[in-house]
C-alpha cells in the first residue's frame, strides 16, 4: 500500500523517488506501464534512458527512469485551454480525455517531453502516478513489479513516509530545476549524464546499443548531437565522455501549419495597422475604397484562414468550440481566440459601417479603429507570449518577441498590400514595407549575435542557421532583404510593387517555419 497521511481533511502530497543505486534498467517498469494503461506501441509513459559514461576501461552504464514529473508547477496545465491537464488536490496532475481537443500546447509547454498524443484515441496522455490505484488504496504498477524496490512513493509532507525520509535526508536530484516546476520525481544515484538532456552524446550511424534511432521527418533525437570539436564549443554538458546506449526520440508537437499560421494572422493584423498608419500620417485618405472595404474584407479573409488552420492543427477538430465553452483564461491559447474573436468582430462592424455607406461612414471607421487598433496589434503580439507559455522551448523565452512579432505584422500587411494595383505602386506604403523589412531584419541580427542563456536556446539556434532548418532561414534573409532593397530601387515597372510583396511574404514564412521547427529541435529528455 502507498503511505500516505490522508485522514479527514488532510490530503497527501504524492511524490516519488527512483533509486538509481538500485535501479538495473531491466524496462520492468516500463512493461508495466504499458499493460495497466493500455498504452499502445510507439509511445510510452515511462522508459528506461540508458548512457555510457567514461572511456575504457574506466566505465559504466548509467540509467535513468524517465516519466512525468508531476511537478507542483505543471506548464502543461498552464498551456492546456480546456484543463483536460489538471493537477488534483494531491499533487498528482492527471488528465480527462474526453475535454483535450488534442492542441499540442501541453507537449510545448512541458520541459520534460512526458507528454505524448495517443495514437488511437488522439488525445494528450503522460504518467498520472497509476492515479486510479492509488485512489483504491494501491500502489503504481511500476512500484510493484520492480524487482529491486528501486521506486518509491508516498506522501511528501508526512515525515513518515519513506519517500519523505529519502528527500529530507538523501542527496537527491530533479530534471532541469531551472525549469521552476517544482518536480515531485526525486532521483537518488543518478548521473549527470542521463538527467541532462544534452550531457551524452548522440550516436553515430543512427544505431543505439540494440535498436536503431527513429529517424522521422519530425522526429526529434536525443542525447547532443554534436561531438566535441576542436573549438570545444560542442559535445556534451559534462565534464566526462558520455553516450547515448539507448534512448527514444519524441516528435515535435506543432508543424508546418502552425508556421503558417503565425503569417497569415500577421497579415490579418497588419493589414489593419498598416493602413491605419499610412492614413494617420496623410498617405492614404480616409475616405478611400483601401481603408473602407479592402482593409477590412483582406483582414477576414486572413482570419478565417487562420482559424482554419489552427483547427486544422487540432487532433480533435470537432472539439474546437470547448475553448470557448469552457475556456482555461490562464491559457494564452483561449486568450489568444478571444482577441481574435475581438478582431474579427472589430473588422466585420468596420466592414457593416463601409458597406451602409453614407457621409459617415469614414468617420464611423475612424471610431472603430479605436477599439480596431488595439485588437489588430493584440493579435499580432499574443503568440510571443503562446511561445513563451511553451516553457519546454528556451529559444522562444526572448523579450524581444512581442514587438519582432508586431514588425513581423506590418511588413506581412504592407507586403500583402502591395499585391493590388494601384495600391501597390503608393510611395508610402512602399517606405513602410522597407522600414518594417529593415527592422526584422535588425531584431533577427539581434536575436542571432546576443549570446543564447542556456545550452538548449543556443543548439535550437544552431539548427535554424547552420542545421537542420538553415535552408528556410537563409531563404527567408534573402527575400526579405530583396524586398527591402526593391522598395529604394529606382528601377521602376508594375511588376516592382508584385515582387515585393511576393518575395516578403515568401520570406517571413520561411523564417516563421525555421524559427517554429527549430524552437523543438532540442532534445528534452
């Protein structure tokens, strides 16, 4: 039976130390997990990491127990619009399938990739500590079957309890305390070398000790995939010689169409803030046919695609409608489908006031661009702080990201713009497309000479310029610096205004998707 000091009103605070003195990777625990839990093929609760420490003959096998860490701060929870991720009165942060509409956003956030998508169902699931034994007065299945008692659990706060006992009076460690999740998984005896994400080396040839590495488009590998070089700048966080024996590898939650979302709700919103400014600052008249009906009609058309990706994205897409009828405020995914939800009615009221007509109603637009304005520059910046909710992904904790993503906005406006005739050929619009061109391509020079804070921000940067993902990025440089360089041109033609929105919006996506698909290039467990 788990010890616990529940009586009355008193609820235990579940906790759980792995013993890795004692632990001998014998996948016991793993095995179990997976009959309990009806866990299907591919993916996995808990595994057994396994890494070879020191050169020979002076080595040994480390291993280390992987599984949710059922942290007292849980991202995942955050993240999650529906809190189909909770955490109970226990401490034990379990989830409720029938409200996870299957957005990712619990995958992003937690810095532990205990998360996964169940293949059958397309639900979120992870290690729930065995919650509905425990609740039956039982032990996990894990704990039952491990032949050496190297997994404990029991109530942190009862001073009795065995678990409480090992973390008060045992050197014990947590995964990535930085991370400021307060973890309850305790681990006793293990290396350095399996509790840091990037301390082992990767192995080459795409093999482990007894399996081959997955080897998927979005498969993300563990272990640092780096050797030491000459320079000393690569190679594992460890002072030791370590490598991967085995490992698995884990996808990257969000692809292609969450990249292309992030342009084309930058469209919608810089259309708006675009206009807007050319008509503050005397470039475009406000009783013009672009600030009445063209603004508002390429805003929803930009909106609506928008949405239809982010539910395209959905592995429940059915479910959309839970963010709104039962929406978790702290998630700043169901913040950011309220302010789009403002914006979209903001540019259909401004749209209605157009299409009534009459002397007023470039006056009546006027006062809706009060509330307009807000929300369009709302709905450019919220996803740097969706980014920031992903605590798992330290290349997207940058400051700079709300006012890069505001840039990003007006460039992406002014350069959808500049594809209708005659608008297109407007000086003024023209200066705004480079101005904005200029300045994202500053904050991208910014971003990429500032010395990264972690190893994990710094490998993620290295994936998008010199990886993986540096065809996108560079991609994206070139035309965006093409397009900023086409608006001082003197050469002159219709064809100019066409080519320098084709080649700006061409080049922010290839950057939205270098930036997105690097940001979960790094190994986290």
């Amino acid at each position: 039976m788990p010890e616990s000091s529940e009586t009355g009103t008193e609820t235990a605070r579940w906790a759980k130390v792995i013993d890795h003195t004692r632990c001998i990777g014998c996948h016991a625990c793993t095995t179990a997990c997976k009959s309990e839990n009806e866990v299907p093929l591919g993916v996995t609760r808990t595994y057994v990491k396994y890494a070879d420490v020191g050169t020979f003959p002076a080595t040994r096998r480390a291993f280390q127990v992987t599984r949710c860490n059922q942290c007292d701060d849980a991202p995942c929870t955050t993240a999650c619009p529906t809190q189909a991720m909770f955490r109970r009165p226990d401490g034990i942060v379990d989830f409720d399938k029938s409200i996870c509409i299957g957005c990712k956003a619990c995958i992003a956030a937690c810095p532990y990739d205990a998360i996964f998508i169940n293949p059958d169902d397309h639900s979120a699931e992870k290690c729930n500590f065995c919650a509905h034994r425990i609740d039956m007065g039982l032990e996990p299945a894990c704990v039952t079957v491990c032949p050496t008692e190297a997994i404990i659990v029991g109530d942190l706060d009862d001073p009795e309890s065995k678990v409480s006992q090992y973390v008060g009076r045992d050197p014990v460690s947590v995964r990535r305390p930085e991370k400021e999740t307060h973890p309850k998984l305790f681990y006793k005896g293990a290396h350095q070398a399996t509790l840091d994400p990037l301390a082992a080396v990767r192995p080459g040839g795409g093999l482990y000790m007894w399996s081959e590495q997955p080897g998927g488009s979005h498969e993300i590998g563990s272990g640092q995939p780096h050797p030491m070089g000459t320079d000393g700048r690569h190679g594992p966080n460890s002072s030791v010689a370590a490598i991967l024996s085995y490992d698995i590898s884990h996808t990257a939650p969000w692809d292609w169409r969450v990249s292309l979302y992030t342009l084309t709700k930058g469209v919608s919103a810089g259309v708006y803030l675009a206009v807007l400014l050319l008509c503050l600052l005397g470039g475009l008249a406000w009783q013009s046919g672009t600030w009445l009906t063209l603004t508002p009609l390429l805003g929803l058309a930009a909106l609506a695609l928008t949405g239809g990706l982010l539910i395209w994205d959905l592995e429940h897409p059915k479910r959309f409608f839970l963010i709104f009828t039962r929406p978790h405020m702290k998630s700043w995914l169901v913040r950011g489908a309220f302010v789009i939800a403002g914006y979209g009615a903001a540019l259909t009221a401004h749209l209605g006031a157009a299409l009534a007509g009459g002397d007023g109603a470039a006056e009546t637009t006027r006062w809706i661009a009060w509330a307009g304005a807000p929300l369009a520059g709302m709905t450019a910046v919220y996803t740097a702080y969706l980014f920031a909710q992903a605590r798992a992904r330290d290349l997207w904790q940058n400051p700079l990201l709300p006012p890069h993503f505001l840039v990003q906005a007006v460039l992406a406006g002014g350069a959808a713009l500049m594809l209708f005739p005659p608008l297109g050929g407007s000086a003024a619009l023209g200066r705004l497309v480079g101005l904005t061109a200029a300045a994202h391509l500053l904050l991208v020079l910014a971003e990429l000479t500032l010395t990264h804070a972690t190893a994990h921000a710094a490998l993620a940067a290295r994936n998008m310029v010199r990886g993986r993902y540096a065809p996108w990025f560079w991609s994206g440089i070139v035309l965006v610096t093409l397009a900023a360089a086409l608006t001082v041109s003197p050469v002159g033609g219709a064809w100019v205004a066409p080519l320098i929105g084709i080649a700006a919006l061409a080049g922010l996506l290839a950057h939205e998707h270098a930036y997105v698909q690097a940001g979960q290039s790094v190994p986290l467990a």
